[in-house]
C-alpha cells in the first residue's frame, strides 16, 4: 500500500502518533476502515504529584470526570504512576524532564492541578489550558487559581482554620474542581497474581495490622506493647492478625511475629502488598499509605487518629475513627511536643478491639 495513499484519524483516543495503535495491532484494521475510532474532543491533565497516599485518595474524581466528559481524554502527572488505576485514565506520566516536554507541547481544555506544593505549582504556571482549577505559582509561592480553591488554600495556612473545617478531603477536591461530592470511590488496580500462604487462617476472620506510619509522622505510633497486647487479644478471640507494613517496619513486625506467633509474609512491593492487605476483613491503622489503600480496597477500617482533623477522612462508612483520651496538643506536628505526655499512650488497646468486634460481627 502506497503511503500516500494511507488515511489516520490523528483525533482518535487510540492514535499514539510515534508508534502503532492497539486495534491496529490486535485486528490488523487501517484508519480507513476501523470499527474502532472514537474521536477524542480534548484532553484533561490531573496534576496530583504525591505523597502516594494522597493520589490514592483523589482518584475519586476519575468518576465524575468520565460523567462530565465521557469524549475527553484524561492524562495524570505524578511521582507515583504505579498507584493509579491504567484503565480509567488514558495516560499516565512520571513527573521527569521527557514527560515535561510532552506536557508543555500539548494544549489542554482543562488542567486541574491540586498539590500547593511548589513543583506542581510550578507546572500548572507552565502548561497550557483554556481552564485552570486549584493551585498556580504566584510570585515564587503557591496560590489559588480562583475562589473554588480558596477554602482548602486557607486550611493550610491557619491550624485554626483547619481544625474548624467539616469537610472531608474528597469533599474539597471535588469543590476545586467545582464538583459536588456524591460518594464516589476510590479507584484502586489489584493487578498482583501472587499466591499468599497464610495457614491457620481457615474459619478466622483475618484482620490486617498496619503497624507503622512512615518515617516522619512519628507522633503517630502506637507503643508496640499495645500491638503486641491487641495481637494476644485478637488471637484468645479466635481472630488472625496479619501484620503489615513496608522496610521501615520489617525489624518491628518480625519481632512482634516472634513474641506472639501472629503471621508477618515479610516487605513486599506495592502491588503485591495492596494484594495482601486485600486477604484481610478488616484493618487496624494509623493515618498512612496503608490507610488509603485499604479504603480503596474497600475494607472495613479502624484508623487510629491524634494529630490531623478527623473530618477530612471519607471512611464510606466502612471505618471507625479512633481518637486518644487525652487531648493531642501536637496538632500537625510530625513529633510528640507535649512535654507532660504523649496522647497516643492514652489510646487503649480494648477500645480498638472493642471496634473491631463490632465491625466485624
């Protein structure tokens, strides 16, 4: 076939430009007689760039951006593409110097861009859109593209302000983007095939120990005596925790397997651990990545929260939120500032049991 002869639908959502499209290689079809095209009217870009947790739980937005603009294509830039779901968003970008150019070459219909953070804020300066929601570089600083994103702005300057609001996360995302929240989920990929061993499991209901919090929300841990307490209690009640958690757990939770029996599988990489934290019913953490894919796995939860806003998790009435009997006066702080006690130390192991029974029942 002559090349002058060829024809491309170069508005088609399968087009790629520098390499072949997946129906022509899967049915061998041309442009000129494709039962597949399906033109694509703009192009939307998320930019979200991390901590993981947190695009985990703006993926939500994915469903009203397919209802609004079922014929756009939606792109994502992020430090974590292996989290986000590859079906529901047609590409997918690593925030780096390639993805860049690619970015700033191609003109968007909208960018909603919802990190304060400077380099994403730099970005969304950048590119180019006929609109722009959230937050944009002003000066060398972060600042609201317009008044649907003053609200979660503000929260972030003024503890005050932040321990007053009522809104949920989802809910402010979804306001900066001029959306009304309506429930929607997270949307999570469970793409691991890996065969998990977990003997003794057989009639228990397994709950799944998140123990840690990452390396710099260390005013978040919990005692590891009260681990240890809640797995002994798990076990007399005929329960099968699961321990979890990533490397900077590892030493941790091979000492609470050894103290106490309970099955720890070891650290895993991320797809292979949201498919073991997908074995469990329930489970039991604190403010964390862990946190967020549980909930996008729609698993029952028990968070154990001191030092953030307890109204900004959508638990989808899946969870229950466990707060200290002693006031925390750390709030946002990445360690224990109290001079006279640390709030988490008056967290009782009965009150998370007590929860988890009643949610599992």
């Amino acid at each position: 076939m002559s090349s002058k002869s060829l024809f491309y639908h170069s508005d088609c959502f399968h087009f790629k430009g520098d390499l072949p499209c997946k129906p022509h290689k899967e049915f061998d079809v041309h442009c000129s007689d494709c039962s597949y095209y399906k033109k694509e009217e703009g192009k939307i870009l998320i930019i979200k760039l991390g901590a993981l947790g947190d695009v985990i739980r703006t993926t939500p937005l994915l469903e009203k951006l397919r209802k609004e603009y079922p014929k756009h294509s939606i792109w994502w830039v992020t430090y974590s593409p292996d989290i986000l779901p590859s079906d529901a968003i047609d590409k997918i970008f690593k925030l780096n110097f390639e993805s860049y150019l690619q970015l700033k070459n191609t003109e968007f219909d909208i960018i909603y861009s919802l990190d304060k953070d400077i380099p994403a804020c730099s970005l969304a300066k950048e590119l180019n859109a006929k609109q722009k929601f959230g937050f944009t570089l002003e000066n060398g600083k972060a600042a609201p593209i317009n008044e649907l994103a003053q609200h979660k702005f503000n929260t972030g300057l003024f503890d005050d302000v932040n321990k007053a609001n009522t809104k949920s996360y989802v809910e402010e995302i979804y306001e900066i983007c001029g959306f009304k929240f309506n429930g929607e989920e997270y949307v999570l990929d469970v793409t691991s095939d890996k065969a998990w061993d977990l003997q003794g499991s057989q009639g228990k209901k397994i709950i799944g120990l998140n123990t840690g919090c990452g390396d710099r929300w260390v005013s978040r841990l919990w005692a590891d005596e009260n681990w240890i307490a809640l797995i002994k209690l798990l076990q007399a009640n005929n329960y099968y925790p699961l321990l979890l958690g990533g490397a900077a757990e590892e030493e941790k939770n091979k000492y609470f397997a050894e103290v106490t029996g309970a099955h720890y599988a070891g650290n895993f990489s991320l797809k292979d651990f949201i498919s073991l934290m997908n074995q469990c019913e329930l489970v039991v953490t604190a403010v964390t990545m862990g946190m967020h894919i549980a909930m996008g796995l729609k698993k029952k939860l028990v968070l154990m929260n001191n030092i953030f806003n307890k109204h900004e998790f959508e638990l989808y009435g899946r969870g229950e939120i466990i707060e200290p009997l002693k006031q925390c006066h750390c709030y946002f702080a990445a360690s224990c500032k109290h001079t006279e006690y640390s709030c988490m130390e008056h967290l009782p192991v009965e009150l998370i049991f007590n929860s988890i029974e009643k949610q599992t029942k």
